[in-house]
C-alpha cells in the first residue's frame, strides 16, 4: 500500500475518513486535506481508474489488521501427521494399544500415518503385513478412512487414515 508521498499517480477519486465521498482531485489536494484532518492518504484500489485512496489513521488502520491477522490464526487448526508403527507378529494387546492411540490421534483431528516395519526374513511375506494394516483400518473405520491405500516401500508397509 502506497501512503501520502508515495502516491504519484494523478487524479484520484478521494474517499473521507467517515466514507464519504469527496470526489476526484489531484495528489496535492488530496493530500492537503488528508493533513488538515490529522490523517494520512492511503491508496486503497490502484488498479481502478482513476485510483481510489482513502482519508485515514495508517497506523490504527495497520494495527487492526495485525489484530485481525492475530485473531485468526489463534481459530485455526493445523493438522499433524501423526505416525503408529506395528510389526506383522503383532499381539493383540500390543495392537490394541496402537490402534487407541491411533484413534487418539484421529479424533483430535489429525492425519494416522500407519506403518508397518518388517525385519529380515518377515521380507518374504508381505500379505501376512496386508493382514495387519487391513485390521488397523478395519477397527478405526468408524473414526477414519482411508487416504492412502497400504503401500509397500523397502521394508515399510504404510497407509494414511484421516478423520472422517
């Protein structure tokens, strides 16, 4: 935003500072108005023509924003990507747990990202680890769904569940 000497461009069409409007002037005049009010000239359309500009406080106009801009990042959500790890000899305590958490974490909002880890000779037999990514998604399809389909990448199995 261009303020009182940066505008250049002439004429303008010249908004008051309670919204009213004074019509169009050139910079000099604008701008004398805008001081014998206490106030500054701040260029609100530049592509329009002639150029709006606006009678106004900068910097309470600028604080509000800043103000606006706070407020609104304080409302909104980011949404992590939050990790299980299983193995395909999972017991079933130990899946339960995993799968707890895992809804934890879904209904707080966020993305599961389910991975399986397989070690050695487990390698050699990847539906055994279809098996046990097909159940988590099975037990948390009330809360989820699934994102990204179980795939097989080295010795990672990985699916993504977001919230439903």
């Amino acid at each position: 935003m261009r303020v009182n000497r940066q505008i250049r461009i002439s004429p303008l069409r010249v908004i008051a500072a309670d919204g009213a409007q004074l019509g169009i002037m050139d910079v000099d005049t604008a701008l004398a108005a805008a001081v014998d009010q206490g106030l500054d000239l701040v260029e609100v359309a530049p592509l329009a023509r002639p150029p709006v500009v606006r009678i106004m406080d900068y910097g309470k106009f600028k604080f509000e924003q800043a103000k606006m801009a706070r407020q609104a990042k304080k409302k909104q959500h980011v949404i992590h990507l939050k990790e299980v790890k299983f193995r395909p000899g999972i017991e079933e305590h130990d899946f339960a747990t995993k799968t707890r958490h895992a809804r934890e974490f879904l209904a707080e909002g966020n993305k599961v990202k389910v991975t399986l880890m397989f070690r050695g000779r487990q390698i050699a037999h990847p539906e055994l680890g279809r098996v046990v990514v097909n159940r988590v998604a099975a037990a948390l399809a009330d809360v989820a769904k699934v994102e990204t389909e179980p795939k097989f990448e080295g010795k990672f199995m990985t699916m993504i569940l977001t919230p439903k």
